[in-house]
C-alpha cells in the first residue's frame, strides 16, 4: 500500500487528448457535452443518457440512423446507428440489399464492386464494466455526423459504418451506477487499492445471469447475443472490430492476435488483420500512446465478438485498452504512469476513425475478400456435410443455434446410405445407412466457415496455449449421434427455415389412473417443476419400463391420480398446461399394469420431494458457474433457489436445505 500526493490530477488533460479539434464540426449537430452537461472522460455515462445522445444525434443528422434490435432482461434497449452520407442514408434499404446480392454471388467479375460502399461495424462495451468504448462510441459518431472537411465526406460516401454501442447495456448500468456510488466528488482516487477501484462481486462484465456474452456470439442463449447476431447478419460487414479494455496496467493490445489461429480462414485475413493493426499503431505512435500486438489474444473460439466476424466472411478484430473496471476516472499504474478515462476514450475513438479511413482505402478488395471467403468453392474443409439425429436429446438445440446463424439446414425425407461417414463418438470411418428425418448441413452455402467451424469433430489447431475457450465440436457437445463425410451424396430432403420449440402434448388426457412424463425429454425437470409448483405428489421410475410400445427411462415422472386426489376435478386441465408451459409430451394411462417393468405403483418408484436449495455467492466463488447454476435454475424456472451471500452463510441453518 502506498500514498499518492495530493496534488488535484488533471483527469481530462484535453489538450493531448482532444479529439481532432482541427476539424470543422456542424453547429446543428449535438456533441456529447451539448447533451450529456459535461466532458467526456469526466464521469461514467449512465446508460439511459447515452441512449438520450444518440437519439438527439439521429434527430439531428441525415447521416445517422438509430435502431433497437432487441431489449435486455432488465428492459434495456439494445441499439445499433448506422452512419453514412445522407444520400446513402436515403438509399440505405437499396445499398444493403445490393450489398447482400454482391457478397453471395459466386462469379469473380468485380464491375459491379464500384461504387458499392464498405460496410464497417463496431461492438462496444459488450463487457459491462469495459465501459470507456461506449463513451468513445459517442465521439466516433459526433465526429462522423458533423465533420465538415472534405475526406470524411469521401469516407461517407464510401462507406456504411454500422455502430453496436453497447452490447451488454445491463452490466454496464451495473457498473455505472456502483462506479458512481464509490466516486471521490472532489477529487478522484488514483490508488488502485481504494474502493473507489474495487468493484463489488459479481461486476458489470456479465449481464443479468452473469453470463458472459462475448462467449455467445455463436450460440446465442441471450437476448443480448441473439439480437445481435440477427441484426449483424442483415448488414455482414468487411470488417468489424470488438471493443475491451483489460487490466490497468496493460497497454494497449490491437490486431494481429497470436496463435492458434483458425485455419479455415483465408490465408489473407492475417494480412488484412496487419493492415488494420498497423493503421492504428501509426497513430498511436503519433500521439505516443503504448501497445501491443501479436500476443496474448488468440481468436480461434468462434464465439468472440472477434472471431465470429471473421466466420461470417468479415475481418474480424479485437481491440483491448488497458483500464478495465479498476480505472475509475483515474489510476496509477505500476510505472507511476496516471492512466485516465479520458484516454481511455481517446484510444478507442483513435482506433475506431482510423479503421474507418483504413477500411474505405481497401473498398473493393476487402469486398472481394468477402466474397471469396463467402463462397463456399474456396473452402479448405473437404468435409461435404454433416447429419445429426432428429430424435436426440439436444437435436432441437443444434437446429436452432444452426437457424439462428442463417445455415441452410434440411432433413432427409428418405433413408439414404453413405459409403464413408465419420462416426463423432468412436472417430471411425465406416458406412452408414441414415433414416428418414435425419438433419443434414451441407457446406456448399456461404456460411460454410462457420458450419465447419462449429461442426468439425477435431477442427486443426497449431498449439494448444489458448486465451481461455478451446473446444466446442457443436455435435459433441449437445450429445448427438452425428457424423460427417466427404462424399457426394443424394436424397430428396426438406427445408428446415424455422426454430424448433416444441409447445407441449398430452397423449390420452382424460386418463383415469396415472399421467407419465419420459425423464429423457428435454424439458422433463421444468414440468418437474411446475409440478411441485402446484403441489402435485410426484415419483419417479427406479427403473426403465414400458408401456404399450413406448419405452420409458429410469428417472420417468409418474403422477398417480390416487395420490392427487386434491387436484382431481381438474387434473386434466392442469397437466395439459403443465405439457404447454413446460413444452414436454405427457401420457396418461388407464392403468398401473406396467407390461414390461414394475407397475406405476410400485413402492420402489419413490415419491420425490421438491429440494431445497441454495447457491452460495460471492467471493472467491466463480460469476460464470454461479450464472449457470442461477440461469438454469431461476432463468429456466427449473427449481427455486435461494442465493446466498457468503459473509452471511455462518448465520445460516443448513438443517433447512438440502442442497448447497
Ligand atoms: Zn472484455
């Protein structure tokens, strides 16, 4: 622990860090201080405010469109500008649509790339409490609406600049709103041991499950990822850039990133990924501000803000800027350095206009880039396709991450044969003859980057040193029966285009003697729940059985009529609600003769007892294995969970729980 002098720190410094006051602004349009009431890297924006910016910026430039794509768990909108000249403003419906033509035609006459501008994206701040990229979206969109000079009116003529301004608005607000009930009024704390530096658990990073969601770009659970992804694919820009900051003491990382690299990618993205890197060190080497590149962040997991661009036919990057939830408005690093909000801002508005300039420089060979990586004749996967059952467990799961992302998906209207199919539980090539309905994902479509990405049962891989995520194979981990060839195949299949949810079904509803619930559906533990939630006496099978032709695993819910006598005048009514709100089948029997295994009744398919459980917090407890737990409990109503702070745990009586 050390004491700093007292000295009042100059937590703006504007002159060196003054955002191109050079240039000549439009008077009509607002500028973040117009609106906000003060200088940007003075205070953390709340995020209601920021949302109050960008609308006054849209009302007041034909250069900026605002849209919401989505709202938070906590009822936040989420929010995407797009910013270009007002003439393609006006366009904008026409330029997309030509663009989407461009990108998924397969011929190479590159005519038709003239005058058709770059599309260049941004995600900013989809880690809460990296909060200094939203502030910096503010700047980067003042600068681009009211620039006067005459090379941003080029860019905008040149260019669609898409503008996600904050992903994870719920953390942030998070962070905000502690970082504002810990800040020193008058004069900020630069000690990064104070409190005003030391967040309280679980942190703004995640957002209200404590789910991180820059893992989440490919699978989409949250609403934050889901809009994103559905918005992003409208647009598919060349290059997008994600935007982090990291540890204080950190200086500034940009692109290239290190190894393992996903080597499905086109050989020139490392290249492009040098020509953006080097476009931001230039000027960072003007204005003598510190980083780093070609360490540390691999971008292999496609589920990053960084990489799932680059699957999507982009260059994708990341930037990260040290600061982090620890910077408050100002800190001292391990060098004595006093490292401000203010840069913070700074460097990632700096990073953010010269990818702009940068991409607009390359038009048309980033568009071609596109293209090529878009076409499916250049893929280096010889992989043909993919089939996974239609009866598993999880097929459901997979077929909606898969629509999700826009995948041509079908499904076999016959059974077919394939002489060499690779077996993803033993890895053994063998032939194979699948049955109707079976899913197939051919990679002959243009997202067959991200199909092999995500798919592949060993996806190569150069060294194992990775920044965190490092297996995924899609098929595996959803538990499926799948396999893949390289063979030409043909069967006559259908087109699967919608998500898969399943609304629920009671078989046999006005049963006189037992409704039975089969434990391997996938929805079984929440229409456990929703039975314990009405007070339903459940048991559960010892053992599997059958019925009739229907097998049933051990585990089964069997809710015996004789034993839920309180419910009888409407049990029919009840259970089908159950089958509904939980999307499960139920069947109802009229009688407890079990042909095949014990009878229904039978005093070893015991009752079961809703437990009582509680999840402990805090400190040094992990945010992500808490939100996965607090997700699947209290997020997919599967039981009711009391959540407990570990400094109050020794007042606790665990006489009264059953589960911790
Ligand atoms: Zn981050």
């Amino acid at each position: 622990m050390f004491f700093l002098p007292n000295a009042q720190p100059d937590v703006l410094d504007k002159k060196r860090f003054s955002f191109e006051i050079e240039l000549e602004m439009n008077e009509k349009i607002p500028s973040p201080k117009t609106v906000l009431s003060y200088d940007l890297g003075s205070s953390f924006s709340l995020y209601s405010d920021v949302v109050s910016y960008f609308k006054s910026l849209s009302t007041s430039s034909g250069r900026v469109l605002y849209h919401e794509y989505g709202k938070t768990y906590e009822g936040r909108p989420l929010i995407n500008l797009v910013i270009s000249s007002e003439e393609n403003i006006k366009n904008i419906d026409a330029i997309k649509h030509k663009h989407m033509q461009i990108l998924q035609e397969t011929e190479s006459d590159q005519s038709h790339l003239k005058g058709q501008p770059i599309f260049t994206s941004f995600s900013y701040n989809i880690h809460g409490n990296e909060a200094s990229s939203t502030e910096a979206a503010m700047q980067v969109a003042y600068r681009m609406a009211a620039a006067q000079d005459e090379e941003t009116k080029e860019v905008l003529k040149n260019s669609i600049i898409i503008m996600y301004i904050c992903i994870n608005p719920d953390g942030r607000d998070r962070y905000v709103y502690w970082y504002k009930s810990m800040k020193r009024l008058k004069r900020p704390s630069m000690e990064p041991q104070d409190i005003e530096h030391m967040e309280n658990w679980p942190g703004g990073r995640t957002n209200h499950y404590w789910f991180d969601i820059n893992r989440d770009w490919v699978w989409q659970v949250h609403p934050e990822a889901k809009g994103l992804s559905h918005e992003y694919q409208k647009w598919l820009p060349q290059v997008h850039v994600d935007y982090h900051e990291q540890g204080y003491n950190n200086n500034y990382f940009t692109a290239p990133g290190t190894t393992p690299r996903n080597q499905l990618l086109p050989d020139s993205y490392e290249r492009w990924s040098e020509v953006f890197g080097d476009a931001n060190t230039v000027q960072f080497d003007k204005y003598q501000i510190n980083y780093f590149t070609r360490d540390r962040f691999d971008f292999f997991y496609p589920g990053y803000g960084s990489s799932y661009p680059s699957v999507m036919g982009a260059i994708g990057m990341l930037t990260e800027q040290g600061g982090g939830s620890a910077g408050g408005r100002i800190v001292q690093t391990d060098d004595g350095f006093h490292l401000t909000l203010r840069q913070r801002i700074f460097d990632h508005y700096t990073t953010s206009i010269a990818t702009i300039k940068t991409a607009v420089l390359h038009r048309e060979k980033l568009l071609q880039y596109s293209k090529n990586a878009l076409n499916p004749a250049n893929s280096k996967s010889k992989i043909k396709a993919y089939f996974f059952s239609d009866r598993d467990v999880h097929s459901n799961d997979l077929v909606n991450v898969l629509i999700r992302n826009g995948i041509k998906l079908e499904q076999a209207l016959n059974d077919f044969q394939i002489s060499a199919a690779l077996d993803y539980r033993s890895g053994r090539i063998s032939k194979k003859v699948f049955s109707k309905g079976t899913y197939i994902v051919t990679t002959r479509q243009p997202k067959h980057l991200l199909i092999n990405t995500i798919m592949e049962r060993n996806l190569a891989i150069e060294d194992s040193v990775m920044y965190d995520m490092s297996t995924w194979s899609a098929p595996l981990a959803y538990n499926l029966n799948a396999y893949s060839t390289m063979d030409a195949f043909t069967v006559e299949t259908k087109s699967i285009i919608q998500e898969i949810n399943f609304k629920g079904l009671v078989i046999n509803n006005e049963a006189q003697y037992a409704y039975v619930i089969d434990w391997s559906q996938r929805n079984a533990p929440q229409a456990l729940a929703q039975l314990w939630a009405r007070e339903y006496n459940v048991r559960s099978a010892f053992e599997p059985f059958i019925m009739g032709d229907k097998p049933f695993t051990a585990g089964s819910l069997i809710v015996l009529i004789g034993r839920n006598l309180h419910h009888k005048d409407r049990i029919d009514l009840e259970i089908k609600e159950i089958a509904q709100n939980a999307g499960v089948e139920i069947i109802g029997f009229n009688t407890g003769r079990v042909m095949t295994g014990m009878d229904l009744a039978n005093g070893r398919n015991v009752p079961i007892k809703q437990p009582k459980v509680a999840l402990l917090v805090e400190p040094p407890f992990s945010i992500y294995t808490a939100g996965q737990i607090y997700f699947y409990s209290i997020g997919k109503r599967v039981c009711q969970l009391i959540v407990l702070k570990l400094p109050h745990f020794s007042k606790v009586v665990l006489q009264n729980l059953e589960v911790l």
